[in-house]
C-alpha cells in the first residue's frame, strides 16, 4: 500500500522519533512510570503480572486531500484509502517504536484518534497513544514478529483475557474509503414517496464494509492470530462531505497460550446500589 | 478517574437523577426510603424574589480613582492595593482596593433563607420529621437584576418514631446515599450554605497584567502572578468557608460541593463569587468502621 | 495463574443494620439536642466535599477527612505572545508551570494548616485566557483517625478519589504529590511553494509533525521530571489535553497532569479481584437504542 511520490521518505520505515522523545524515553528508562490507566486498571494489570513502563504516542499529520471521483459512480477512492491507512499506520508504528525503546512487551488501551486544524487545510493529525507493559516475569511476551503488541483493550478486559489463555497481539485495522454515487435526477423521482430499497446505496456500503473488515482480518492472519476480540466499525466523513465515507475496522488480534482457563467461578450478585 | 457519580457533589447527584418538576423522588430513591422506615408525605417548596444588582447599593461612597480616592469600607474584609508608583494621573490607576460586597452577601443569604424558612414551614405543616433530596437553585427572573431563590424537598415521616420536633430536619441526600450516612452513625440535621462576594478594583500593576499590556510605567516584570486578584480568589474561599463554619456549631459538614464564579468587568477589574453548600450532620453513634470491600470485575 | 483469595474472605459477616431503628434514634437525637448540641461521640468539626461512599472506604483503612482546602493561582502572560512565531511560547508554558505550581504549594499549606496528611480528590481546573493562566484547586484534606500511620512523610496533594486513595493504599503505594506538565507552540507555517507542491498529494507533513510530536513530548517531559523531582516511582491516572486555543486558533497547547504514587515499602500487594456476574436490569438503564446494538 505505497504509492505516492514526494519529496520526504514517509511511509516505509519511519524516520527517528524527535529529539524530545528521546530524553522523555530516557527518564523512563530510569525506572519511572507514567500511566494514563485509572487505578482500577492499573491494579488490574498488576493482578496478571504486568507493569506499565510509560505513556508512548506516535503521531503523523498527514496530507489527505484530492482524489478525482466520478461523480456517478460508486468506488473506492484508493488513493485516500492508501492516505489514511499509511497515516495511522506511521501513528502506531511510532508508538510502537517508543514502546520498544522501552523494553516493553506490550501496549494496552491503545486509543487512535484523528484531528484536524484550522491551519491545516486538507490536513489532518493522526494520533496513537497508549500505555506500554512488560510482564514482570521478565518472559517475553512480544508478538509473533517480535514487536511489542498493541491492543485498544482497557485494563479490565485485559486482565480478563489474560485470564481465559488468550494474549493480545496487536491491534489490527483495515480501512476503505468510499464514494458513493449520486443518484441522477430521474432515478430520485423515480423512487420519490416510495418505499424501497435503494440497490447504490446497498451494494456500495456492503462492499465497503467487506473490504475494510477483509484488510483488518488479513493483518491478523499476518499476526498468525487465532481471533479477533472487540471489534467495531466506524464510519467517519471527515472533512470530505457525506458522500464519500471511511470505513475504518479496528481490533485486537489475539493468540491461544494456553488451554488452562483460569477464569474463577463468577459470583451473581444483585447490586443494590444507585 | 472512574466511576463519576462519587465525586458528584450530593446536590448535583440529585438534580441528575429527579424526573419531571412535581415528583420529588426517583423510584430507586423511593424504593429506599421505605427501606429506611422514611414516609414521604408531599413535595416541599419555598421561594423568595430578591432585587439583585451587581454594584453597591447606595450609600458605600466609593470613589473613581485618582488622587485623595476614598477607600471603601464595607464592614467586610478589605485590603488596599496601592500603587508603587508615585504618579498621579486620570489613566494611571493609582488605587487598588480588593473588598468583601457585603450587601450582595446579605441578599443572598436573606433570599435563601426565606426560601428555606418557607420550605420548612410548609414541611412543619404536615407533621414531617424531615425533607429529603433537597434541590436549591437561584435563577434570573428577568434582566433587571431579579433573581428567584428555590428551594425544595420531599417531606418525610419516620415510621413509628417520637413526634416531630418543631423544625424538621433537611438534607441534600436521598436514598441509598442516606440510608449510608445513617449507618454510619451520622444524623442529618440540616443542609448549609454559605456565599462570599469579593470585588477586584485593580491597581495599575493588576489592570496591566490581566490585560497583558506591558506599559513603560508599569514596573511590573511580564508574566507574573497577578497577586491582587490571587488574593481575592483565596478570601472569597475562605470566607464561604468561614460562614458555613460559623452555622455548624459542633456538628460537620459533609457532601460539600464549593462553587466560585468570577466575572471580568474589564481593565483588571473583576468579581468573584463563592458559594459553598453541604449537608450539616450531627454524630448519633460512634463510627463502626467496615471491613475493607471486596474489589470486584464485573462480567456484563 | 492462581487467583489469590479475595480480601474479607474469612472475616465474621458485619452485624446486619436496623436502618430503620438507626433512622428514629437519628431523628431523636437531632430533635432533642439544641441547635449545635454536643452528641455522644467526640466532636470533630469536619468539612468535607468527599460523598458518603468515599468516605465509608477512607475509613475502612483507617482515614478520616477534615477540610475543605484550596489553592488557586494566575500568571500574567503579555500581549503579542500569541501573536504568529515559530517554535514554542515560552511564556505561556512558563505561566502554566509557574500557575500550578502556585496553586499547588497553596492547598498544600493550607492542608498543614488544617492538620491534615494530604489532600485527595482534587478537583483541577485550569483556564488560559489570551492574557493570563489560572489553575485552581480544590480538595478534602485527610488524615488517619487518631494519628496513626505515615506522621513522618510529607503532606501530599493528589486528584485521586477517595477511592482510588484507598485501593492503592491496600496494594502497598502511597501519593506524593501533582505533577503537572505543558507546552504552547505555534503552529509551523508552510512555504507557498511546498504547499503548491503537496497540494494533490497524500503526503506526510513532517514539518508539522515534527513540531507537534515535539510539544506533546515536551509537556509529559515536564511532567516526568516534576514526578522524579517527587522521588515518585510512578505517575498514574495521567490526563492529557491538546488543541488549539480559542482565542488564537494557530497556538496550540498540550497540557499533561496527573498523581506521583511510590511503593510504602516492598512489593506490590495484589488485590484479589473477584469476578461478578450482576443479575442486575438496571431500570433507569434501559435505552431501546441498544437494541440496535449500536
């Protein structure tokens, strides 16, 4: 998915994380943590035997702006796709980068997220942040390509796969922007008053769904993932207008450890407070 | 931080949860109630209409500024803020003065305890022993400087429980909150608040900082505190602090929610107000302490 | 991995609670006594703005509240700062340490004041304006009950629920203190001719990246170093903010604060979580837009 041309080396290997990255990483190094987890999450982490190392982010600002669409017809616009894809892609593998430095295994409760600027026209900031982990074992639980893994999990469901023989991976996205056709005049009056399925609008969210979701899903398989928990779909127009959308499939891949589910008895319980 | 409704002061927790304007409690809420041996009776209410201006109210005799001003002497905390500078000029705001509105003090607290009275009356009526999920709010009726005062509850009876004294006592609580200040030993007696109003009539030093101009004569080094105005917020604090203290006798508060507004008038100028309200309560029994809870994950 | 045994197992079940003989004796006594009266237990005068729950699981490890406590504080920043620069604006970070920092050591003195071993639930709101940063803080000032405890340890100032305080406490660490962080930067400016340029491409704008990535790092760096400054080990339930300022929508600014926490002594204790399964419908929960399962 490269292929656009300019003057900077952007989307294969990033370039190194600034300067002030570096010093930061360093203070961690040290033996200092920094955490956005709540308390509750923090305990839980520690209940599995992890630790947070510290807040990494990555982020790009990112030029997602023209593709020529026809304005009839319903297609993919592969040109942003490759944009926001590579975008977010550059966010992650940063924070990974800054995970790394860290010696973590792992970050947990990954939150993307995307802004844009008033002086940026076209432009949009793309932001990866998270907690970084190690498991305090000192066994490796880096994935499979040897990367720590990411997972937009929150410290609660974290410990509970953990708990079921499952580990995270790494956060798997597949992306697909589309355009969908303007219905011509006469087929709007055509149709006007009536109740009907619209087969444009049908075909084309069905296909972009499945082209977003099938990416995610092949990230995974590259994982050699057995699953994928938690996933969901957005649907965002940004800053193109309502008939081009992105659909962005976003999950966390995941692995079988083992088959010890250690997962206690649940207690029901009916709460009696507010 | 997880979990927003412990941290929610009492009063706002309640306003949340109250359905529309005539039922004063929510199902839960009344579910516990009856719990708790409490008999609502009837919704409560007390209002009271006070003339509200924003400046002094005749007769403080505050001068503009300029040589010989005279300082303003409300009764109330006041401290002068004079300006270093030995100038004197129509433009250089030679005099500083941070005070205590002490009229605008006693409006409000007059407002609200009639309100209150009122409210308290109406509960007396019908024989109740206390009100519950008390809800006060202070709204503009109209430009002119109007400001409706409101307060309002649910009249309970204890079942089965000695005759109601003359004055019933109040609380912000309800439900399940309640029924866990009881049992932990203490009893409601009454809710309280308690307002300050400060006035900022800046300086020289504290107009140029707020408005970030940095004028030849101004002797003030840019981007430090701006200490008149500073002090101010730390007063207006402590005296809510200190007119709620002086209506608890021996007794707590709890619940406390503390809410200070400030209003820019311009040129440095500013008014701050505070106002702090909490639920007054008496020790019935010594504290039991609980064993340490269960921390659990729940699967939903 | 063995699931540890859940705290409070073993312990005899609390004596069940008459609320309702609790709620007559309670009305009797506030009916009988005159305004102010002395009740049976001893009479501290609390303040507090911590809810019943709170306070509930302050107590079961053995703390009590005592005051409300504050501290505020506002630093000037001068005009044209905000103007159109390059790199970062420097006095305004320097007015939001200097802000916090203020506020800071003045809830922390009133909090010794008022005899108390720190404050907890700090509720922190800051302001910038074109002309000045304000940071106020506000919180319920705590002790152990009788002395007990930490007595040689510094007072500490912490945004963590009474909750929270708690939990952490039984798992062996202790607050020290805010560590707040921030950086204002301008926004880099593109040249019109590489404008033209990525204009029609999908292009990295390292530029503006760079510039953004910086300030972010910058202000958990502050951050950082406040919280080693603390000898914290570590530095939870961090808050982090960023965008451009109202007033000046070229300026943007990355704020990052949160609680320096350390290990008392030894190691973590962990806290046993037990697993529930709540055969709740929560009535006031239901919303019909969930069968939609959106």
């Amino acid at each position: 998915m490269s292929d656009t041309t300019d003057m900077s080396d952007t989307n294969d290997t990033p370039q190194d994380l600034p300067e002030g990255a570096s010093r930061r990483l360093a203070e961690l190094e040290h033996g200092l943590f920094t955490s956005d987890l709540s308390v509750n999450e923090f305990l839980l982490i520690k209940e599995v035997g992890f630790h947070p190392l510290g807040f990494v982010m990555g982020s790009s600002i990112y030029h997602t702006g023209i593709q020529t669409r026809k304005w009839g017809q319903s297609q993919e616009l592969t040109k942003l796709t490759e944009a926001m894809y590579n975008a977010r892609e550059l966010a992650m593998t940063r924070m990974e980068e800054e995970a790394a430095e860290l010696g973590a295994d792992g970050v947990v409760g990954v939150r993307l997220d995307v802004n844009y600027y008033e002086w940026g026209k076209d432009a949009a900031e793309f932001i990866a942040v998270g907690t970084a982990v190690k498991a305090e074992s000192g066994v490796s639980h880096r994935n499979k390509l040897g990367k720590p893994f990411t997972s937009d999990l929150s410290g609660q469901d974290f410990w509970t796969l953990m708990q079921t023989g499952h580990i995270p991976q790494g956060l798997v996205m597949g992306t697909c922007v589309y355009h969908i056709a303007h219905r011509g005049l006469g087929a709007t009056l055509g149709s006007a008053g009536q109740n009907v399925e619209l087969p444009n609008f049908t075909q084309a969210l069905y296909e972009a769904r499945e082209l977003a979701m099938t990416r995610m899903q092949d990230e995974a398989t590259e994982l050699g993932a057995s699953g994928i928990v938690g996933v969901r779909l957005e649907e965002k127009s940004h800053q193109w207008g309502s008939h081009t959308i992105e659909f962005l499939s976003l999950g966390t891949a995941v692995v079988k450890t083992s088959d010890e589910v250690t997962l206690p008895k649940p207690t029901t319980i009916i709460s009696l407070d507010n | 931080m997880s979990g927003a409704p412990a941290d929610l002061p009492e009063a706002a927790a309640r306003r949340f949860a109250e359905g529309a304007f005539t039922s004063g409690l929510t199902v839960p809420d009344f579910a516990a109630c009856l719990q708790m041996g409490l008999e609502p009776v009837g919704f409560v209410q007390g209002y009271c209409v006070m003339q509200w201006k924003w400046y002094g109210m005749g007769g403080m005799g505050l001068g503009m500024g300029g040589y010989g001003a005279q300082y303003a002497n409300t009764g109330g905390y006041s401290e002068n803020w004079a300006c270093p500078h030995g100038m004197v000029s129509a433009e250089h705001r030679a005099w500083g003065q941070n005070f205590e509105q002490t009229w605008v003090e006693s409006a409000w607290t007059e407002g609200f305890t009639s309100a209150y009275g009122r409210m308290v009356e109406e509960a007396a009526s019908v024989g109740a022993h206390g009100i519950v999920g008390v809800v006060d709010t202070n709204q503009p009726l109209s430009d002119m400087g109007v400001l409706e005062f409101r307060v309002q509850g649910t009249a309970v009876r204890v079942t089965d429980g000695t005759p109601p004294a003359d004055e019933p006592w109040t609380t912000y609580l309800a439900g399940q909150r309640l029924a866990k200040l009881v049992e932990a030993g203490y009893a409601p007696v009454s809710i309280a608040a308690g307002v300050a109003s400060v006035r900022v009539w800046a300086n020289c030093i504290t107009e140029n900082l707020t408005e970030g101009s940095n004028s030849m004569y101004s002797m003030a080094q840019p981007g430090s505190e701006i200490d008149q105005t500073v002090k101010a917020h730390s007063v207006v604090r402590r005296l809510a602090r200190q007119r709620v203290r002086d209506q608890l006798g021996h007794d707590s508060l709890h619940g406390a929610a503390m809410a200070t507004t400030e209003r820019e008038l311009g040129q440095g100028d500013a008014e701050l107000q505070c106002i702090l309200r909490g639920n007054r309560v008496r020790r019935f029994k010594d504290f039991d302490p609980m064993p340490a809870p269960v921390p659990t994950v729940r699967l939903l | 991995m063995t699931v540890p045994a859940p705290v409070g197992e073993g312990l005899p079940a609390p004596e069940p609670v008459d609320l309702k003989a609790e709620m007559i004796r309670a009305t009797e006594v506030v009916g009988r006594s005159a305004p102010g009266g002395k009740g049976p237990a001893k009479a501290t005068r609390m303040l507090s703005d911590l809810s019943i729950d709170e306070e509930l699981v302050l107590h079961s490890i053995g703390w009590e509240p005592i005051e409300l406590v504050s501290g505020v504080s506002i630093h000037s920043v001068p005009m044209y700062v905000w103007n159109w620069g390059q790199g970062e604006i420097e006095y305004a970070s320097a007015a939001y340490a200097r802000s916090f920092a203020r506020a800071t050591e003045r809830i922390h003195a009133e909090c010794t004041k008022a005899g108390g071993r720190g404050v907890v639930g700090v509720h922190v709101e800051w302001g910038v304006h074109r002309h000045h940063i304000d940071v106020a803080l506000v919180g319920t000032a705590v002790r152990p009950v009788d002395g007990n405890g930490l007595s040689a340890d510094p007072v500490f100032v912490s945004d963590l629920s009474g909750r929270d305080f708690a939990l952490l406490h039984n798992a062996g660490w202790e607050p020290l203190g805010l560590a707040a962080g921030a950086s204002f930067v301008y926004a880099p400016r593109r040249s019109m001719g590489t404008a033209v340029k990525q204009k029609g491409q999908n292009v990295e704008l390292t530029n503006f990246t760079e510039a953004m990535y910086a300030a972010r790092e910058s202000a958990m760096e502050r951050m950082q170093t406040s919280a080693l400054g603390m000898e914290g080990t570590g530095v939870v339930e961090v808050k982090v903010t960023e965008g451009p300022m109202d007033f000046a929508h070229h300026a943007v600014g990355f704020t990052a604060y949160g609680t320096v926490v350390r290990l008392r002594t030894g190691e973590h204790r962990h806290v046993g979580a037990r697993m529930i399964l709540p055969l709740d419908d929560p009535v006031l929960g239901f919303d019909a837009t969930s069968l939609r399962g959106s």
